[in-house]
C-alpha cells in the first residue's frame, strides 16, 4: 500500500504514522525526521537545510522532492510506503506523481486527519510547557495552524478530486484513531493481481 498522512501539528500523525507502518509491513517516511537526522549528522544536505530553516525560510520544493526520491528508492519502500510531511505543495504533489510513475506506480490512498484546532492548540501549548519549549505561544501554534490549513487545503481538493481522499476523525483515544483509520484503509481496492506492486494486501 502506497500512502499519504495528512495532518495539522498536533494531530498525532507521527503516533498512527507508527501503527500503519507496523501493521501494514511498509516504510513511515517523514521528511522532516529526514531532515532532522541530516542536521544531526552535519551532513551537506543537514547544513544547507539548516542554514535555510535558520533564516526562517522553506525546504526548496527540488531539495525535498531530491530526498523523497532517493528514500523511495530503497528497498524496504519498494511494496509500499506511508508518507508523511510530503507533500506539501503542488509542485511536490506533480513531483511525486512522476516519481511513482517512472516506476510503474501508483498512490493507493491519501488519509486527512481533521481535529478540532481549540483542542489541539490546548494539547500543543501543553506540550510545550512540559518540554520547556517558551516560543511554542498560542499565537505561534494558532499561526502554524492556519498555515498548514492554506497549504494543504489544494491539495486534499486535488486528491479528493481524483478519489484518493479519506477523511478520518483525528480526536479521541490513540487506539480509537488508529481503529478508523484501519476502517478507511480497509475500503481501499487492492491493486489488481499482475500490476505493478499488487500484494495482495489491502
């Protein structure tokens, strides 16, 4: 099964990110663990996205479609993958695409998770105080909020539009999410025996 997560901060994605992967055998691939572990390891990819995020500006859409590319390539995503943090833009939804078809690919699925943004605020600002994090304000997080809605809202209108799109209630218990989220996946057509990635797995 070939995936996309989407998801406010806040939401839980990377928690039932965690669960569909071990259930379903495939890869979770967040770009921003990516990124992340690049900028730990100090490696050139690390330093030139740190100095970017530093000045407070965005991952180039080459840069980041460069690195999903790569990890797609790996072996362990070969049946299959969940995808989180990626895409983000249009330019990376028509790159994705491309990527997938050049070999003989397909996306299965693309599941939003909504949330009640007052709740989610509460939970992030909580947090927050736990880690020490004093920059996480209400304002910070609310801003974070209306900027993931803008930018994501095109694209669940373009996977809606091409039938990709699950919505599934992000609010709840860990195991109740995860259960609809089992429900959605479950309705997704198993690739047709002989196509490219068929496993038979739903």
């Amino acid at each position: 099964m070939r995936l996309i997560l989407l998801g406010p901060p806040g939401a839980g994605k990377g928690t039932q990110a965690a669960h569909v992967s071990a259930a379903h055998g495939i890869p979770a691939i967040s770009t921003g663990d990516i990124f992340r572990a690049n900028i730990k390891d100090e490696t050139d990819l690390g330093l030139q996205v740190k100095q970017i995020t530093a000045s407070g500006g965005y991952v180039p859409d080459e840069i980041t479609n460069a690195i999903v590319r790569d990890r797609l390539a790996r072996p362990d995503a070969a049946t299959g993958f969940l995808l989180d943090g990626y895409p983000r833009t249009t330019g990376q939804v028509e790159a994705l695409d491309e990527m997938l078809g050049d070999a003989g690919h397909q996306l299965d699925v693309v599941v939003e998770l909504t949330v009640d943004t007052d709740e989610v605020v509460q939970r992030l600002l909580a947090r927050a105080q736990e880690q020490g994090r004093a920059d996480d304000t209400e304002d910070v997080i609310r801003e974070r909020m209306r900027m993931y809605a803008e930018e994501t809202a095109p694209l669940a209108a373009h996977y809606k539009a091409r039938g990709l799109l699950r919505r599934v209630d992000g609010m709840g218990a860990v195991e109740e999410v995860t259960d609809r989220i089992e429900a959605a996946l479950s309705q997704v057509p198993a690739p047709a025996a002989g196509t490219p990635g068929a496993t038979g797995e739903g």
